[in-house]
C-alpha cells in the first residue's frame, strides 16, 4: 500500500513565447517527481505518441523532450499544484489546489488546451475551465493505466493536436 503524502508540484511548467497549445496532467506521478519532468514513468505512453503524431524520434533525455515540445510548439503542465495523494493514483487525490494557468496565457497565444485523461479534465473544469481564452478537448489517458486504449487508440483520438499545430 503506498503512504499518502501531501505533494506539491517540484517542477515548473514547460512553455516559451511560440507555444501553440498547453496538454495538462492531473499532476505528476512519483516517477515524473523523481525525474523531475512529464511523463517519467517509461510505460506512459505519452512520448512514443506525441513523436508518432508530429512524425519525429522520440525523445529520451529531459534535454530531449525539451527540444522536442519547443519545436513542436507544445506547452506541458498539469491542473494542480499540490494534492494530498497515494503514490500516482489519481483517484486517490485529496485536497488539490490548482496551479495559475494565467502564467502561461501571458506568455504565449495558445490555441487550445488539452487535457490528458478524465481526472485532468475534471479537475481543469472545476477550477480553470471559466478563465481559459481557448477551446478545450479532453483526450484519453496515455497512463499505463488506461490500458484498454492501445498506442493505435490513441493515436486516432490524439490526431486532434494536429489540427492547432503548425507543421
């Protein structure tokens, strides 16, 4: 059973001036935290489909995925800034307090947010959905645990991305 702990996000978000869209977590899972960036855990499968969707090399290295959203002009961050939670799971999560998305608007024209999974969306909607100046799409989960959407299901319903990226 994993300890519960109250966790505050240890990362900044990942944005510049050209960024186009902002893709939202919930909040970061314990191998994100560790490595300090999105999408740590090596079986989420949110890097193998972002390098399939903008037809790219995946990323490896943080310096990588850093190089690879600036390119690509993708924005990363997640809905809350801290949350009681139980190792990564979502559905364990307490007590959040979002993070200020303002930050990111100031700084970049982003075309539309989207989110990664139904807990982001949720969350997103319940605190930031009424200051957003974009449209929204909610996306499924590239999480290990969403295991009944293979990489090929996913890749049907992330094409959406495309539509706001310049190529």
């Amino acid at each position: 059973m994993m300890k519960t702990i109250r966790a505050t996000h240890e990362f900044p978000p990942f944005y510049d001036r050209e960024s186009q869209i902002l893709i939202l977590g919930s909040f970061p899972s314990v191998k994100s935290r560790e490595s300090k960036f999105y999408y740590g855990h090596p079986q989420n499968r949110f890097w193998p489909l972002l390098a399939l969707l903008r037809e790219t090399e995946r990323p490896v290295s943080v310096d990588e995925k850093k190089r690879f959203l600036a390119q690509q002009h993708i924005a990363l961050w997640d809905v809350l800034e801290s949350c009681t939670i139980s190792g990564s799971s979502d559905s364990s999560i307490r007590d959040p307090e979002p993070t200020d998305l303002g930050l990111i608007f100031r700084a970049a024209d982003i075309r539309c947010i989207f989110t990664n999974g139904k807990t982001a969306h949720r969350l997103f909607c319940r605190f930031q959905r009424q200051i957003t100046p974009c449209d929204v799409c909610n996306l499924p989960s590239t999480s290990p645990a969403n295991a009944a959407w293979s990489l090929e299901k996913l890749h049907k319903e992330w094409l959406a991305i495309n539509d706001y990226l310049t190529k």
